[in-house]
C-alpha cells in the first residue's frame, strides 16, 4: 500500500447553517489529511459534524447549509473553488460516496444494471454496452454478489438490505476511484454482514489503492477497518492518530468515554457506561471547550479558551487535562 503521499488534506474547512438567529457552524475549523490506499475512521455521536463534513468535501451541503471558510485540497486541487459542473466531474469517478440508505439513492423504479451502466457513461460515454456490462459485473462480483451477470436485470428491491448496500458500494468502486466517502454505510445491517462489507472495503482498497473515509459512530468498526481515527465533537476534530494508539491510549476524555461505552467493555449484568450529559447544540456551544459540561477532568480554563491543537508524533489531540494511563 502505497501511504507516502497525500491525496486529500483539508484545511480549517467550516461549514455553517444560516438561521433567523444567525449562522451556527456545524463544522467548526476542521483539519485532516488522507493518504493514497490509506483508510481513515471519523468517529464520533450523533450531532458532532461527521456526516456534514463528508458532505462539505465535495460540495454536497446545501442552503440553509454553507462552506464558508477553508480548503479541501485533493491532488493539488481546492474542491471549496471548484464549480459544480467540475465537481460534477470528479463525483462517480475519482471521488465516489456510499450514502447510510442504500434504499435512498438506488432509484427503485430502474434496474440496477441501468443505474450502474449510468455511472459509467456520465465519466466514459464513449464506453461501449458490452465494455460497460463487464464492468459492472466484475464491480458487483468483486463486492461477493453471486451470478452478477443475472443480477444487473433486477430491480433494488430484490435484493436483500446486505446485497444492496453491495451493490452502492459496487456502483462506487465502478470507475476506480481515488478517494471514497462512505457514511455510515453499514449501520442498519446485521452484524454478519457488516462483517462481511467490512472485508470486501479493506480488501478493495488495498487492491486499488484507493483512499477510504469511513464515517462511524462505532469504534469497533474502526478498530477492525481503518489505518488512523479522527474523533469528532462539536464541529471540530478532538483527537487524531493510527487506531493502535488512540484506542489504547487515548489522550482525549470524549475518545475514553467513547471507548467505555462499548459493549464488550462492560462486565455481564453491569450496565453500560455511558458519558455524562448529552452533546451540545449548535446554538448551545460553550465558548472554551465544547467538551467541559460533560469532561470529568474540566479545570476553569477550559472554560475561557479552546484548546489548541497539540501534536506528539503522529497523533494530536485538543485538551488541556489530557489522558496518560494506557486501557487495560
């Protein structure tokens, strides 16, 4: 795998939501880079920017939503000054994105094979039926979807929720992307076959070469799929490093307290832990640490200043009263 240059890097990207009572950043300063064949987790609650910073790389907020500060620089190119036709361009072919629903963004009333073979002709209309046909079927065989070349004549609701999230990720990996985005992609599936998804999207991107950001609420997922994490909160990127450090040794108390709450940290008939408190607003942020109302570890200064990004090596964190003691 090829993880020497940077493919993707952003810079103090900000995305905001216009309201009568102003704008509330919803991506508050966000900086990140991404490799070549490098699988990255961005991890965090519900509510803590994750899935609109997806969607702010390659333009896909819409109004009352906007990117109104900083740089997504892919292969050398800002996609924040990029109009929507170029960006129209890059979208299906170098940069793909899996959405959470597959039943939201397969057309239910087209057959898949004509869905897929679109994807292709948007990018390559000089692709001939039969090259795009064998296209499709080594996507979907690739993505373990048996008798592949049968499957392309039928419609998304024949296929089980497994299979269809299969085939998005089929229709993604379609023109070789450099980078995917995928959003939560695997969350409303059984853990099988979320185990089974998890396999085919490590094994097509070290195959490929392709960069992968993988955006979960989930740790385990992490832990099994992805090269480094980014832990979000509030709009902003609180922790950074390879997956071995951070989950071992986290240096933030949001990444801790994520790591407490799963499952298989918990002894039988304990309750689950769970972190205090529940995440703020975008109207309700504090004006130092976002994180201070729920952080067992809160001194005063937190609550004058946010934290500014520290880096030890390879990984960063933004924290004051920072975690030293290793999991056991």
């Amino acid at each position: 795998m090829s993880q020497d240059k940077t493919l993707l890097d952003v810079r103090g990207l900000r995305t905001a939501f216009h309201t009568e009572a102003g704008a509330w950043p919803a991506v508050d300063g966000v900086d990140f880079t991404v490799r070549r064949g490098e699988i990255v987790g961005l991890v965090g609650e519900s509510g803590s920017g994750k899935s609109v910073t997806g969607f702010s790389l390659i333009g896909l907020i819409d109004p009352p939503g906007e990117v109104v500060a900083g740089e997504v620089i892919f292969d050398g190119i800002d996609l924040c000054t990029q109009t929507e036709e170029q960006l129209r361009k890059l979208r299906g072919d170098r940069i793909a994105m899996i959405f959470q629903d597959p039943l939201m963004t397969l057309n239910p009333v087209l057959k898949v094979g004509e869905q897929m073979r679109e994807a292709i002709f948007t990018h390559y209309p000089k692709t001939t039926r039969k090259q795009a046909d064998a296209r499709c079927v080594e996507a979907l065989e690739m993505v373990g979807i048996p008798s592949a070349a049968t499957r392309l004549d039928n419609y998304p609701h024949e296929f089980s929720g497994g299979m269809r999230q299969r085939v998005a990720i089929a229709i993604a990996m379609l023109n070789q992307p450099e980078l995917i985005i995928a959003d939560e992609p695997t969350t409303a599936l059984d853990v099988t076959i979320q185990g089974q998804i998890l396999y085919q999207m490590q094994k097509l991107c070290r195959a490929h070469d392709t960069a992968l950001i993988w955006i979960t609420h989930d740790l385990g997922v992490v832990a099994e799929l992805a090269d480094r994490v980014a832990v979000m909160y509030a709009g902003r990127i609180v922790e950074t490093g390879t997956v071995d450090e951070v989950l071992s040794a986290p240096r933030h108390p949001y990444t801790r307290g994520l790591l407490d709450s799963m499952p298989s940290t918990a002894e039988p008939g304990q309750r689950l832990h769970q972190i205090d408190g529940m995440a703020p607003t975008l109207a309700g942020r504090e004006i130092g640490c976002a994180f201070r109302p729920r952080c067992p570890n809160a001194i005063a200064r937190c609550a004058e200043v946010p934290p500014e990004n520290t880096v030890e090596g390879k990984r960063s964190y933004r924290c004051y009263v920072p975690l030293v003691q290793e999991l056991v």
